[in-house]
C-alpha cells in the first residue's frame, strides 16, 4: 500500500508530516529544489511503509492511507506517484 | 571550545540507545542541515547486541512494512562518523564519567524500560502479565525467551486501549499459518500453535471516542482471518459528553474515524468464526481472582464525566466477572533511573528543557540530553521520534554554537575503544550485527520467512563473531 497526500494541502504545505516521516518519503522538503512551485507534498508510494505518522502529523486531513482516500480525491493517488516517476 | 567540530577536532557524542530515537539523533547529527560541515563522531551503545530497539523488540511481527523503516538506520549507520557497541550496558559497562570523559555529550535515548502496573489486587498471580513481556517474548528479545506462558484456558483478556493491546489481540489470535510467515520467534511460534485460546477480550477505560488505537491498527483487528471481531451496539452509542466532543472539533480525525469503524463492527454480529476479539469499553479492572493462578477478572462499568475540558473515566457500582485464565495489562511503558541523571518518579522520564537535561535544583546539566521516550514518555509513534530528536539535535547544536559545551578530558576514540576492549570485551560492533543479521535472514530464507531471530545473548555473540573466521 502507501499513503496520499490530497487536496487540502493545496495552500498549506504545513510541513509537519515531513518532520515525522520516518522514512524521509515526502518531498519537496523545503530545502529542496521545487518547493516553493508545488502545489501540495507527495508520498512516494515505494518508500512509503504505512505508519500512519503523517496522518497523525497533518494539520488539515490531508494524508490518507491508499484505500481511504475519499473519492473526491481518488485522483490524487496517481498524483502522489506521479511526481516521482518524473 | 574553539574549532570544535573539525577533521583536527570533530564534535564527538555518546548515544545511549539504539532504538528510533537514538538512530534519529545520530542521523540528524551526522547529516546536519543546518550544519553542512560540521564534523561528528557518534558512538552508539546498546545493552543488547543488536540495534534498534523496540523496531526489532517491539513492533509486531505481523507488521514487516513497518520493520521496512530499518533501512533509513542503516543509512545512518554507514556513515563514516558512526560506530556501535552493541552488548555493552550503561551503568554496568560503562557509566556516567566514562562517557563524559570522551564525548563532548551525551544523548540517552533509552526508552521505557518497565511497564505502568495497575495497582489492583490479585495483580502478581501466576497468569498475570504485562503486555511488554509478551511483546518481548514473541519478538525474540533475549530478556524474555526464558518465559512460559499458558495459553490453554479459552478466554484472555486484555486491559488497555492502545495499539499495544491491538497488537496482542492480534498475535493471540492470527492463525498458524499466517504467523509462521513471519519473524515471530520460533519459542512464540511452537507456544502459540498449541493455544487454546478461542476469545481475546480487550477492555478500554474510557469510550470507544476515546480509544488510544490509530485508524490502521484498529482497522486491522476486523480483518484478522477467521477472526470475529464482537462490539456491543450499545458501547458506540455515544454519551452526550463524547458526541459533542467529536462534533466540536476538539476530537480529531482519527478519533472520529475511530468510531466508524468500531460502528461499523457492531453491525457485524457475531459470525461463527474460529476466534473472536471483543472489544470492551467504559470498564475498568478492579481485581484478579483465582486462589493458584488466574481465573478471571472483577470489572466496573464506567461513566465519562467532563472534568476541566478533558473526559475522565468514573467508576460506578456496576460490576461483573469474566472468567479467563491470562491477562495482559498494556496501559502504558514506563522509564527507569539512569546512572548519573536526574529522574522525575511522577512522569517516569528525565527532567529536560527541548531535550537538555535539567538537575533537581532547576539548573542545566551542561553536556547531558534525552530523546525518545525518556525525555516525553511513551507516548507518539516511529516517526514521532524523528521529530523529537530534531529538538534535542537543535538544542545541541546551538549549545555548540554558543560554546557551551564542555571539554573532555579525553575526546579520543582510540581512548574509547581501550576502555571497552578491557570492560567489555564481548561487545559488538555493527559489522557484527551485519553478521548477525546475514545469519537470521539466511536461517529464514528456506522458509520463505524474513528472518529467524537468534534469541539468547550467547547466540547472537557467536554470530557476531564469525566475520572474523
């Protein structure tokens, strides 16, 4: 599985989930290049292992485990993925 | 101390503990964003021969995903700056001036040791136990290996509402085949094969709202194989107090996940199935009965009364009994007095200011810090730690910045590591857990499994020691 990050991070990017990332897998950090143009952060769906610490982290709902990503949101999934497959 | 944290003078500190946090600490020191050039040497001790703690005592053998974050500590481990020693214990092999004689500090990172009791008679009967022991004992842990439990009575139960308790719910219930997958020790293995045990019931003090699971954890305990999961409709009707807690906002979202899921389960109803985990809430132990051992458990029906904003569990006059033969409490770890360091009895953790040791009269121990749960108590998950380590490494940092460190008398590793050759010539250093870590995943390899943990210090020091040959 992984874990998605979605639309209310849109305008936040509050950085919280990073900080407790135990696996480093979300990015842009905010020393990393492309930061200040993303919309939102990205969970790297192969580094990931579920822990859970992001959505614990997130101070507005936006990580979502895989299967528990509201369909509103459903496309994120493939966002998050996308932005490390470039 | 000038030019400190150079080639000619790295900054060199001790980390006692090489669980999350410590690894967190070393990682954060070694690859310092702030401080790009700074040069550290980081010395990680153990107690036990191997590292990481409670990712290798603690988490469930069930969850190898989580076990995956070991990856990140053996990054850090690579790094030139870092050595382990591992079977080397503080306060038995090396103590407090020891280590201060070559680092500049000194970062314990040691975890809670012990687990909170729960003060009610009958509490030290034989069938008895705190969940850590069992988590120990199935984790392979060489402190434990040495237990029996008895699991040929029907019924357990577990006191606790957290994912300590989920975890061992789960393993007293997750059929052979599933957990002869995994990394569980072969001891824990051959024991929970011949268990009889058909019900696990786990109390929750306050409500279902109140629940300490994560949404994960919780979600799991429905999807066990051949495993009912049994909650009373009546226990996830809410009370007044805790609807209007979930719908102001003060609850969050995985309180409020929480019970959908558990609303969920209640419409369930029992299905027939092998094993079955009741989930129990808004009661609390009052004693442990059996004259020779355990055989089951007085309980009281609680009610939630809002005291100064927060929700605490009030005990009625309503009581039961439920027969069983063993009993885990999992309501909390607790952290032990460390050599040389001040210890606050009440919280079970050592006083700090954002990870500095503070003294019993109020004044900075210059040179001393904590992470983990020894510096915020048990509480948080992996990650949590990472965080938490970032404050101390900050504070350290700053420490050096503004030159309030102190200078040892001897900085050496070279020094060091005499010291340990004549204290503790059987230590392990971390080409010896990679040897030991080759041999248990090798061990596992035929059977289709992670890895087979080797569980008693003699073993793993013999393992440790074949690189050489």
């Amino acid at each position: 599985m992984t874990y998605v990050i979605t639309k209310p991070c849109i305008g936040t990017k509050d950085n919280s989930c990073v900080e407790v990332c135990p696996v480093d897998c979300i990015h842009p950090r905010p020393d990393e290049p492309g930061y200040e143009e993303v919309e939102h952060l990205h969970i790297d769906p192969e580094q990931c292992i579920d822990c859970d610490a992001c959505v614990e982290a997130c101070p507005v709902d936006a990580c979502f485990a895989e299967d528990q990503v509201p369909t509103e949101y459903a496309r994120y999934t493939q966002v998050n993925a996308a932005y490390f497959a470039q | 101390v000038p030019s400190l944290g150079t080639d000619k003078q790295p900054l060199r500190v001790a980390i006692v503990g090489s669980g999350p946090s410590g690894f967190y600490a070393a990682g954060h020191l070694l690859n310092s964003r702030s401080h790009p050039d700074l040069r550290v040497e980081v010395d990680v001790f153990d107690r036990l021969p191997t590292p990481w703690g409670l990712v290798r005592g603690g988490v469930a053998p069930d969850h190898p995903n989580i076990k995956a974050v070991s990856r990140v500590y053996e990054k850090i481990a690579r790094h030139s700056g870092f050595r382990f020693y591992g079977n080397v214990e503080y306060g038995r092999d090396v103590g407090y001036d020891d280590l201060h004689t070559h680092h500049h500090a000194v970062i314990y990172a040691v975890g809670a040791r012990t687990d909170r009791r729960l003060g009610i008679p009958g509490e030290d009967l034989p069938g008895s136990w705190p969940a850590t022991e069992l988590v120990g004992w199935y984790n392979g842990h060489p402190d434990y290996r040495h237990l029996e439990f008895d699991f040929s009575c029907p019924r357990a139960v577990v006191i606790g509402n957290g994912n300590v308790a989920a975890d061992v719910a789960r393993m007293l219930t997750l059929p052979h085949a599933e957990l002869a997958q995994t990394d569980v020790a072969e001891h824990a293995l051959a024991a929970l094969a011949e268990s009889r045990i058909e019900e696990v019931v786990v109390l929750g003090r306050r409500g279902p709202a109140q629940a300490a699971f994560t949404n994960p954890e919780l979600l799991e305990l429905g999807a066990i194989t051949d495993v009912d999961v049994v909650v009373d409709p009546r226990d996830v009707e809410l009370d007044p107090l805790s609807r209007e807690w979930l719908e102001t906002g003060a609850a969050g979202t995985v309180a409020r996940k929480n019970i959908e899921i558990l609303q969920e389960y209640a419409s369930r109803g029992p299905q027939g199935k092998r094993r079955r985990i009741v989930l129990r809430f808004l009661v609390s132990p009052i004693a442990l009965l059996g004259d020779k051992r355990v055989e089951g458990i007085r309980i009281c029906r609680n009610e939630l009364r809002d005291e100064g904003g927060s929700l605490r569990a009030c005990s009625t006059d309503a009581t039961e009994t439920i027969d069983c033969g063993v009993v885990f409490r999992s309501i909390g770890y607790r952290g032990v007095l460390l050599e040389g360091l001040p210890f606050d009895e009440r919280t079970g953790t050592v006083p700090n200011e954002e990870g500095r040791v503070v003294g019993e009269d109020a004044t900075r121990r210059r040179g001393d810090y904590v992470v983990g749960w020894i510096k915020r108590g048990p509480t948080g998950i992996i990650g949590t730690n990472k965080r938490d380590a970032q404050q101390t490494i900050d504070a350290l940092l700053a420490d050096l910045q503004a030159g309030d460190i102190v200078a040892p008398a001897e900085p050496s590793r070279e020094a060091l590591e005499e010291l340990l050759a004549e204290r503790s010539p059987d230590h392990v250093t971390y080409a010896g857990w990679e040897a030991i870590d080759r041999r248990e995943r090798e061990a596992g390899e035929p059977y289709g499994r992670p890895r087979i943990k080797l569980t008693t210090t003699e073993e793993l020091l013999d393992a440790a020691r074949e690189r050489v040959g």
